[in-house]
C-alpha cells in the first residue's frame, strides 16, 4: 500500500503506467527497484534487478512453452 501511495505522487506517472501493463511479479519488481531509487538503496537496488530479470526470464520461457504448445496443436 505505501508503495502504491509513493508511485501516485511525484515523478512515477510512467512508471505507473508501465507498471499496469506488466504481469504481476514484473510489476512488483519494477514498484521495488523505484523506491530503492528514491530511497538510493543501493543493495535494495540490485536485488529488484535481479529479481526483475528472473521474472522476464520467467515469462520468456512461459511464452514459448506457450507457442511450442500452441504449434503442436496446430499441427494435428
């Protein structure tokens, strides 16, 4: 909820806006590396990072499982 207060206020309107269109751990990693920015957390910082990559890659590989699955379909 705090989060959520700080990103309305302030410099994030682009952030929020990207924010709402990414899947839920993306946005949460995103929400996180924004207030380790305003924060200047530096650790806090490299772990929403991290975190974010591992849910990109996440979501990469669910969508070409996704695809794979989809073509195996069609070509019955």
């Amino acid at each position: 909820m705090i989060a959520i207060q700080r990103i309305h206020r302030g410099p994030f309107r682009i952030v929020r806006r990207l924010a709402r269109k990414l899947f839920k751990p993306l946005r949460l990693a995103v929400i996180r590396h924004q207030l380790a920015l305003s924060e200047q957390n530096i650790r806090a910082i490299d772990d929403a990072r991290i975190t974010a990559i591992c849910a990109i890659n996440a979501e990469h590989r669910f969508q070409v499982d996704l695809m794979r699955k989809q073509r195996e379909v069609e070509a019955w």
